[in-house]
C-alpha cells in the first residue's frame, strides 16, 4: 500500500487591482447605506464603551488626542464608504473598551507592578517576512511562552467572566469566533491566519493606547503616520509591557516571553529602551516580495472599502512605509548590542526553519537540548507551509510597477542584507 500523499496546497490568485469594480447589488447596498446617518466622535465613542462594559475610568486622557485624529481623518475622507467607516468606529469603540476593562484590572490588581518581563526574546521584521512562522516555530519550545491572538486582542476578561465547561474562557470564545468570520474568506485565511491560539504582534497591546502603527492597517490615515512617526512611543511601548505584566499574573508561569511586531523595525531605540535585555531577531526578506504581498493583502481593504479604489496611491504608501521601516532599521540597529542580535535571512530561514530557531534560542542563552528539538519537530510536521492555501501575485501586472526601478530603490537594504531575489 502506498503512503497517502498530503493534499497539494489549495492556489489563490487576486485579481482587480488593474480595474476595480464592484458587483452592481454590493454597490446598491453601499449606496444606500450612505444616507444613514454616521457620529464620529471622541464623546461617542467613550460613551459607547462605557455603556457596554459599565465602566467609566479610561486613566490618564491624554489617548483621546489620538483617538480625535484617528476619527477626524477617517471622517473627512469622502472616498471611503459610509459602511467601512462604521467598521472603523467599531474598531474604536473595541479599543476604548478593551482600554476600560484595562484600567478596572490593574486598579484592582496593583500587584500587576510587581511582575517582571525577563530577557524577552522579540521577532521583528516588516508584514510579510515571515515573522509569524518563525515566532510561533520558536514558541513551541516549552521554555518559552509567546501571546495568543485571544490575549492580544483582549488582555484581560471582562470582570466576572470565567472558563467555560469545555475548558475555554469567553475571550477565547470571541476570538474564535471572530475567526471563524474571517476565514470565510479563503485568501485571507491562507494569507494569514488570525485563531485564537496562534501567535500575534505584542503591538496589539498597545491598541487600547490609540497608539502603533496598527491603525495604518485599519484605515487610510496617512496624517496618523506622521503623528505617530513624530511622537516618542516610549509611553505607548510602557503601556504595552503593562498589560503583558497583567497577563504574567492571570496565567503566571516562569517561562521567557517570545513577542513579535512589525512595528519594532522602525521603533529599536524605544523598544530596548523598555526592555533592555531582549534579544532582538530581526528576518530579512527581497523587499519586493514583502511589497507583493502587503500591496495584494492591504489591496483587498482599499477595494472593498474605498468609493473609487485609488489603487495608485495605495501602492505609493506602501512602497514609502516599506522604505522608511528599512532605512530606520539601518539607522538604529545599532543600539541593540551585538550578542543579543540576530539577523536572518529568509532564505536560510526557508531552507533550515529548525537550524534557525535553533540559532536564535542559543543566541537568547537557551541551549539546544532533546526537548527542545521534539518541541520543534512536532510544530513543524503538524503546521506544513501554505496548509491553508497559497496566494500567487503579479507585482508588475497588478500594479503596474517598473520592477527594475524598484530593485534600485531598494538598493541601500539589499546591499547591506544579501537576500535572494524572490520577483
């Protein structure tokens, strides 16, 4: 008998970015929306999360600046939907809940000041470099722990909540099913996979700050990345900790943290300003493959979101935040020291997973041992590449990019980190 052959991975290809358009009945119930009346207001939103959660203690005010600019730039862009402006208010109103039930905790936790991040170890790199494969291969060793996407996006539970008879407490349960809402569409479950037990950016932490470069991806707001760009993030960084910390004391353990975020390419002088003993791993990737990806992922929000998808301007922004998260790497990378940074390629990454995460493990003093190596192994057999399907791109087709003036572009980054021309 012959052994069975693992399915061939399911092939996605995006089209529309060359003339987009919306199918005649989307756009009736889009249309239609836009006569109902919208409210986006710093006072709306914090009355909302109040009324949900029966709180009224946000802490300092100082987030409500931020929370006015994320609001005033969405509302005034008369090219976005009524309906996806609505989606962004939600997103708002999450974050301002989720930043009540914050405070409530770690007023009736004080202790919470007490806990101590230890030599976490940080996976930084820009979106689509591989950094989620490789921060959750790197979790599965038992030394570690790492955060779930049901803990990013609610750090603590709503108070009273308590585990459920199958064993999951109701944060879980709403981060499930909010997944399962997204996986229902096939590209972005195979583009990147949101469950609830899956690793995520420690930037989620800081959402209820109003704070990270997050927000670029929930909304055009080009003047939001200015501010935050102006702005030292060190409180933002803090705050974050925080609520790692109130993690640490709901499900305490003495296992090291493996965290990562995009974000942290741009942000190393604060980020090991705040955790000044990690070890920082930085993965380098052809930064046009990075850019095929971002363009189509980030792509799909314009197209849906959008009145008329300004495709061209989409692509300008992306190539600039590519661009200055790699200059500001070069610039700061300085500031970690030498022993405790790693710099991978993704192709060593892609040709030996298990030899690099081996490498970063000593690199953050953890030996190799047989556990380790089980741990590893096992991640690795039971989580194939592109198990959930596979996204092909067309960088130039789809939006109409001069591929060699691009490499040029890119020249200062790949000179430095001879990465393998993946386009």
């Amino acid at each position: 008998m012959s052994a069975t052959r693992p399915a061939e991975p399911q092939i996605f290809r995006v089209d529309g970015f060359k003339s987009p358009s919306l199918p005649e009945e989307r756009r009736r119930t889009l249309e239609s929306g836009e006569r109902e009346p919208l409210e986006m207001s710093v006072c709306g939103v914090l009355e909302a999360a109040k009324a949900r959660t029966g709180l009224a203690d946000f802490g300092p005010r100082d987030f409500q600046e931020r929370l006015r600019r994320l609001l005033a730039e969405v509302q005034a862009n008369d090219n976005i939907w009524k309906e996806s402006k609505r989606q962004f208010l939600e997103q708002c109103v999450t974050a301002a809940v989720n930043r009540l039930k914050n405070r409530d905790f770690l007023e009736r936790h004080p202790q919470v000041a007490d806990v101590v991040i230890d030599r976490p170890i940080f996976v930084v790199g820009l979106p689509r470099s591989g950094t989620t494969h490789l921060e959750n291969l790197i979790a599965a060793d038992r030394r570690l722990r790492y955060l779930p996407v049901y803990l990013g996006r609610e750090a603590v539970p709503d108070p009273g909540e308590t585990t459920g008879a199958d064993g999951h407490e109701p944060r879980w349960q709403r981060a499930n099913e909010r997944w399962q809402r997204l996986k229902a569409n096939p590209i972005m479950a195979a583009m990147h996979e949101h469950s609830p037990d899956h690793a995520c950016g420690d930037n989620e932490l800081q959402i209820p700050d109003f704070a990270s470069y997050q927000w670029e991806w929930m909304a055009d707001v080009p003047g939001w990345r200015d501010y935050y760009l102006a702005t030292d993030q060190t409180p933002h960084y803090e705050y974050g900790r925080t609520m790692l910390k109130a993690i640490v004391l709901q499900q305490p353990n003495d296992r090291r943290w493996i965290l990562k975020g995009n974000q942290h390419s741009e942000q190393l002088p604060v980020l090991t300003g705040v955790y000044p003993d990690a070890t920082i791993v930085m993965t380098h990737r052809d930064p046009l493959a990075i850019l095929q990806s971002v363009l189509t992922m980030r792509g799909l929000q314009v197209l849906a979101g959008q009145k008329k998808p300004d495709i061209r301007g989409h692509v300008a922004y992306w190539i600039d935040r590519v661009e200055r998260m790699l200059r500001a790497y070069i610039r700061d990378m300085h500031v970690v020291p030498a022993a405790r940074r790693v710099d991978l390629l993704f192709q060593e990454v892609m040709a030996d997973d298990v030899g690099t995460a081996r490498r970063v493990l000593e690199a953050a003093g953890l030996p190799a041992t047989s556990a380790s190596a089980e741990d590893l192994q096992h991640y690795m057999e039971h989580h194939p590449r592109g198990r959930a399907g596979r996204v092909v791109y067309d960088l130039a087709g789809d939006f109409d990019l001069d591929i060699g003036a691009l490499r040029e572009r890119f020249r200062f980054y790949t000179g430095l980190f001879p990465v393998r021309h993946e386009v």
